[in-house]
C-alpha cells in the first residue's frame, strides 16, 4: 500500500463485512490504506473471499467469526483486531438485520434478536472500540433511510431500530468529542444488497420514489463511509450522512 493513502497506517473493523454494504467498505477502506478486520456470522466463504481480495490487492485483512448479536463475541473481536494489527482507529458498525410484519405479529424473538444486532451490537462495537481509539478515530454507523421517510409497512421494529442508532450517534458525539473521535451515521436509501436487491419486492415499492431513478451500489454507500472516515472530516461529527439518491427529498 501506498504511504499518500488517506488511511495509511490505519487499523478498521467492520462488523458485518462479508456481504453487500459491509464487504465493499471493507475493500474500500483497505484500498485506501487501512488494514480491515471484518467480522461475520453465516457466511464464512464470502468473509474469506473479501480477505483474499484485499490481500490481492496489496492489502492487510482478517476475518473473524463473532455473531454481532452476541456481546461477549463483538468484544472478543475488538480485541482480536488489537491483537492482528496493534490499534484500531475506524469502527464501521455495519452488520444489522431486518425481520419484518406487521406489528400484531412480530414474534418478540424476533423483536428482541433485532434488538441484538441493530443496537445493542453497535453499542457493545462502539463502547469496546473507544477504549483501544486514540485521538484522530473515526465511528461511523450504517443507519437507513427509513429513519427519516418509513416507505412501506412492515418495517416498524426495524426502524424504531435504526431510529435508535440515530439517537445514539448524535449524543455520542458529546462524549467523544472532546478526545478527537468523530461519529457519524451513514443512511443509505434503497441499495443493491443481498437483505433488498434491486428487483427484489421491495424494490416494486420503493423504485419510483428514487430520485436518480435507480438503486444505489454498495460501493456507492462504500465511498460515503470512506469519507467519513478520512482525515478530511475531521470537523464532520454527530452528523447524517444520507446516500439515498434522493429518495427522501
């Protein structure tokens, strides 16, 4: 990697990086100089897959198994990426998952293993993070679109969910503040991922409501979070970064 790589000598863990939104971060983030642990839970092929291509590219990465719904497990692989590569200094709170209904019907195990992942993972990631950061780090959540414009029904657990990252991410940066830690959310609008792909039912909905007429790449939401994580948004915190092609204009 080059040393005028905007991250040079970094250190990111992505949680949730083997697929979509997540894996194209990671690659991005690696790409700009940083070494990447990824964290994954069901796709050990797809996480090994984004280390080979960083490591092809010139890059330094690691995958980890920790199931982000897990406490014990989000922490252990905040230190493994201490261990792997001496320090970190991004954390892309990235992994969430989505298990919609109407609201009569949600089985509350699955509220409460929404719960998990979309907040109390980023949480965990966040608190266990800030111990090992130094001044200069960067935090930034992948928050949704539907915080700010709920599209279609069936997706309130899922928005109260990423209504709470929002929450969070705004008083958080009060306390980190001062130690030169940013912290941002990035909400992404209709994206091509795995959880709601382009074409998918979701899209049949959504799909006039984009601005730019299409839906957006991960690698699109990828570039948002790499800005955020740059030396050049220093004076960027407690912000929300919308990346939705306008479909909440």
């Amino acid at each position: 990697m080059s040393t005028t790589s905007p991250l040079a000598n970094k250190v990111a863990l992505v949680t949730g990086g083997s697929r979509s939104i997540g894996a194209a971060v990671a690659k991005r983030l690696a790409a700009d100089g940083a070494a990447v642990a990824i964290t994954y839970s069901a796709s050990p092929d797809k996480a090994q897959g984004v280390v080979a291509a960083i490591e092809a590219a010139g890059g330094r990465a690691l995958a980890i198994l920790a199931d982000a719904g897990d406490a014990d497990a989000v922490r252990a692989a905040v230190t493994r990426t201490v261990e792997a590569f001496g320090a970190i200094d991004i954390l892309v709170n990235n992994a969430g998952i989505s298990l919609g209904g109407p609201i009569d019907e949600i089985a509350f195990a699955d509220y409460q293993r929404m719960i998990a992942v979309n907040v109390t993972g980023v949480f965990v990631a966040t608190q266990e993070a800030v111990r090992h950061m130094k001044h200069g780090g960067r935090i930034v959540h992948i928050g949704s679109s539907m915080a700010r414009y709920a599209a279609f029904p069936t997706a309130s657990v899922y928005t109260l969910t990423k209504g709470a990252v929002s929450g969070f991410n705004r008083s958080l940066a009060r306390d980190l503040g001062p130690r030169g830690i940013t912290v941002n959310v990035v909400n992404p609008g209709p994206t091509d991922t795995d959880m709601n792909p382009d074409g998918g039912p979701v899209s049949k909905i959504v799909g006039p409501g984009m601005a730019v007429g299409r839906y957006g790449r991960p690698e699109e939401i990828a570039s948002a979070v790499a800005y955020l994580a740059s030396p050049e948004a220093g004076f960027i915190t407690g912000a929300e970064l919308m990346a939705d092609g306008g479909f909440t204009a």
